[in-house]
C-alpha cells in the first residue's frame, strides 16, 4: 500500500529475553528494551521486529502463545508495551510484531476447550484426527522438533497435530471462525498503532487435507510431511482473505517467514498484485551447509553456491517481488562464526559479511548483537542448553546412533542457543545483561565484545553498520539498481555490480582468510572508480584483496 516506505527501510530484530534485563531475574524485558532505544536510534535503524512478548508457558521462548492480547507477565504489562511503541515513533522508528499463528500453545483457551470434547465449539479450531486402524499416528509424519507430529489426547481418543513441539498445536485454518478470530487479533494490535508483522512459517498455514504418509528418507525414522502443508493448497486464497480483511486496511509491512519456498513461490506472495505480504524470508541460502535438508548433517559451504543462490533470488525478484536481507536471526548461528572467521579475522570478516549483504536489493535485517560481531558459544556441558529443538534432537540423534561428539559439533556449528546469549553490553559482570544469573549463559567473550568498547571505536562493526545504513539512504542504486554477478566461478570472492540512475556499484567480497586476485575485467571496470566503503586501509583500485577484504567500488 501507498508509498512502500519499507523498501527503504533497516530492520532490526529484538529476541526480547536475551536483549536487557531491568529486573534481575536474568531474562530481558519491555523496560530494557526502552533503555536501549537511543542505542538503536544511533545505529540508524528505521523498524524495530520484536519477537513474541505475549502472554505464554515459554516451551519455545515465546512462540507458543497463551494469550495473544497479553503481554508475558515477565516481560512486563500491557502499559510497558504501549510505552515502547510510544518511545519507538517520538524517535521515528516503527514496529513490526511478530505473529504466530500456525499454532498455539497447547495452553490457550482454544486448546483448551478444542481438547475438552469433540462436540466443544472450539474442536474444529485445531487438527484432530483419529489413529490408524492399528492404533499408530493418522499419518507417519515428523515433528520439526523432533519426534512424531502426532500426539494422542486421551480425552476424546484422537490425536492432534502438532508440526512443531507437543506444546504447539498446529491450527485448523481450514476453519473461516478461526481465521476471523486470527484477523481480528491481528487488528486489535494494528490498532493500538503497530507498522506491522513479521509472520512465523506463514507459508504452514494450509494442510493437505488428504493426511497422506510422507517419504521416509534413508536415515529418518518419520516421514517428510513437507509437501503436505510447505506452500499448501489454500495459502495464497488465505493470505489474500487477510490481506483483505486486515492488511489493505493499514499502512505496515508485513514479511512471512518461509521455509521451503523458492523464488517463483515468493514472487507469488510478495508481487503487489496479488495482495498477499510485502516480502518474505527465503531459507535457501541458510541451507547451503547442510546435507539431505537435515540442518544438523554439517557440509562446509561452497562459496559458488551462495553466490548463485542470491542471484537467482536477486533477479528473479527484481521489479516484480521484493527480497528481506539477513544472515542471522534467532533461529541462525553467528554468521561471523559461520560464513567468517570469528577469531583472526574477527572484525574484518563480520565487515565484510556486512558490506556483502548491505548492498543487494531488499529490506535488509539485523539481529541483535551482529552490529557487535557476536560470535557462536560452545558449552560444555549439554544441560547447559535451553533450546527445545537443540535438546529434542540430542535425543533423537543418539536414538539414530550418533555419537555425543557428532551431536555437539553439531549443536556447535548450528544450534539455535548460539544467537540467543544474552546481548553483550558492556564488560561489566554478566556482560550489562542483568544482576541476577542469566537464563543462559553469557558469551565469556563478552570483555572485548561488547556494545560500550564498539561506542568507543570509530573502526567499529557498529560504526560500519551504521554507514552501510547512511548509504542506503543516501544512495537510490541500493534499493533500485539492478544486480550482476562477476567472477561466477571464483571460489573465494563474491563479487558484483549493482547498476541505476546514472550509478553504478562493484562490490568486491573476499571470503577467505588469503590474499586473492582480481580477474582481469573486474580490475579494469574498478580502475578509476572511487572507493566507496572499505574494511582495508584503500583509496583506489588494486587488483588483489587482502583476506576477509570488504570493498565497494563507485562510478
Ligand atoms: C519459527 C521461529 O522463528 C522459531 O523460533 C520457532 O521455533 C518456530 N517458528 C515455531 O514457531
């Protein structure tokens, strides 16, 4: 609607019990993330996606809701909601709420009432089927966390769906007074004054109603039930009746987290035509380093791969779609740990993973604590976890036979607790995050990277955020401009051209720890050019990069 101001925007995502504690009980609340708005103002960012503060039994940090029009009594009242998005536009920036509603908790009233009875009002709001003949799950589907997607209810003798944890049941959405009910809570926010939402695995929503069995892949002991609701049967029909009923009514912006779709799907979900979503997460290029679509079965990426990767999404997408940015949510480990090097080349590779991102087309997201160059934590000890995909696969993984060390490498390289260590402040004790004892522990890096010493530095990653941020605004080939992949082949640098309006960018990304050369062509298109911005003491063109070198050429 009207003027797309969210083309132009910076996002920045806030995992609400890992930003601030104000109280001491070592989780982050809605009164810290006040304190801090000053901190984001700085860095320059224009929206802020806060992840769930609804009311909720945390089973999976808040995106299994109990009440969707109240606030989790730790994370503070309804007042201290309203406070933020207040302090929010007296400083010009927006917020974007997250919205889940593929499930609920298994505490929300619905559920509640829908488990009660069979002939309960509220029965069809969730997925209730009853066993095979011999008594096993309706279908032989896997959680994503682990585990049978099934789980029986002995009340009524049938058993309901649930995708994610046991304490996540998936709703019905075949169900038009579910989605009426979904719509009006989506407006109950809208109206209070929010810019919009960021919708968990939207593209779940609509089942397959035939409840067939999945493929068992070699390896697996469930079947894969992704074709059965990834990109279902009904989702544009239920996007567009929301958009309808609630989207084309507010200026916001709207972004679906979509597992599994490709960039035909997304131009489908984000081409303004079709009234569906401003723009969606695409999880291809997050993909890249794992084998057979088990995110815990590690393969080192191939640079080539991620560099087609995002072409194909950025011109498939150009003038027709719109891309998000990101290298890292909550979901995500550390990109610095993962695509960088996070320990020699610590600050000059997060740089440089930033200058990569930053100057492609498409609203560009930033996770709390990447505009430090937070890295990955390695505990010892697997109690030391919190996350329930992490400790449901531990288990699930040993079953299949992997070994403990397997597991933990695993857990090293991809485990959700990676980006949710608390924000590193300061390096006073428990890194500024709280006075009481963290509900998981603080990176013990924290004493060199931590927001106050990144204030201090004018070389900081902070700082180089916050000019890739002044360059969006400044310069309109960053939204605009179309995009041209060079030196395809090249196995260590991602190099490419952006072109609009009477400007032109080459952005050169080394992503190896050794000093690389240019090809040819790419010397002589630079050679005059003006640098733009850089991790490397440069003012003009060479022809090699040094390692971990970020550099942006201007004509
Ligand atoms: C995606 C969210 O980002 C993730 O954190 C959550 O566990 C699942 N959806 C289920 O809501």
């Amino acid at each position: 609607m009207a003027n797309e101001w969210w083309k132009k925007s910076i996002v920045y995502q806030i995992y609400p019990i890992s930003f601030n504690d104000t109280t001491g009980n070592g989780k982050g609340d809605i009164q810290g993330i006040i304190e801090k708005l000053d901190y984001l103002k700085e860095l320059g960012i224009d929206v802020v996606w806060l992840s769930p503060v609804y009311d909720s039994p945390q089973a999976d940090n808040g995106y299994d809701i109990r009440d969707y029009r109240a606030i989790f009594e730790q994370y503070g009242t309804m007042e201290d909601m309203d406070l933020l998005l207040k302090e929010l536009h007296n400083r010009g920036m927006k917020l974007v709420m997250d919205l889940v509603v593929n499930h609920t908790s298994d505490e929300h009233q619905w559920f509640i009432e829908s488990r009660s009875s069979k002939e309960n009002d509220y029965r069809d709001y969730y997925i209730w089927k009853d066993g095979k003949e011999n008594g096993d799950p309706p279908t032989n589907w896997g959680s994503i966390f682990s585990g049978s997607a099934w789980e029986y209810d002995e009340q009524t003798e049938q058993y309901y769906l649930h995708l994610f944890a046991k304490k996540q049941p998936d709703l019905n959405w075949e169900n038009p007074k579910l989605r009426e009910d979904v719509y009006n809570m989506m407006k109950f926010w809208l109206d209070k004054g929010i810019d919009g939402f960021r919708m968990d695995v939207i593209n779940f929503i609509s089942k397959d109603q035939e409840f067939k069995d999945g493929e068992v892949k070699p390896g697996d002991k469930f079947g894969d039930p992704g074709p059965y609701f990834v990109n279902g049967p009904r989702i544009h029909e239920f996007l567009q009746e929301m958009n309808n009923e609630v989207m084309s009514k507010y200026d916001i912006m709207t972004v679906g987290e979509m597992p599994g779709a490709s960039p035909e799907n997304a131009i489908e979900y984000t081409d303004p035509a079709n009234h569906e979503l401003d723009m969606i997460f695409t999880f291809e290029h997050m993909g890249l380093d794992e084998k057979n679509g088990d995110k815990w079965n590690l393969k080192p990426l191939n640079l080539v791969d991620l560099k087609e990767n995002f072409e194909k999404w950025q011109t498939s997408l150009h003038g027709v779609g719109w891309n998000s940015l990101y290298w890292n949510n909550h979901d995500q480990p550390r990109i610095v740990s993962r695509f960088g090097d996070d320990e020699a080349y610590r600050e000059k590779s997060a740089k440089m993973l930033a200058i990569c991102l930053h100057m492609m087309q498409g609203t560009p997201y930033i996770y709390q604590g990447e505009e430090l160059g937070m890295t990955n934590i390695r505990l010892n000890h697997l109690e030391d976890y919190r996350d329930i995909e992490t400790l449901n696969m531990y288990k699930e993984k040993s079953d299949l036979g992997w070994s403990h060390e397997e597991i933990m490498e695993a857990i090293y390289a991809k485990g959700r607790d990676n980006a949710r260590t608390p924000m590193q402040w300061s390096n006073e004790k428990n890194a500024g995050f709280t006075n009481g004892t963290p509900w998981l522990q603080v990176n013990s890096n924290y004493e060199t990277i931590n927001a106050e010493a990144a204030l201090a530095d004018e070389d900081s990653i902070f700082y180089f955020y916050q000019r890739l941020i002044q360059l969006r605004k400044e310069l309109d080939v960053i939204t605009t401009g179309s995009f041209a992949l060079l030196m395809r082949d090249d196995p260590n640098v991602f190099a490419y051209r952006r072109v609009g309006d009477g400007e032109s960018l080459i952005v050169l990304c080394n992503f190896s720890g050794k000093e690389v050369e240019l090809a040819q062509e790419v010397v002589e298109e630079i050679s005059g050019a003006s640098v733009l911005i850089t991790n490397e003491n440069k003012s003009s063109a060479t022809g090699t990069l040094s390692p971990y070198e970020g550099t942006v050429f201007k004509h």
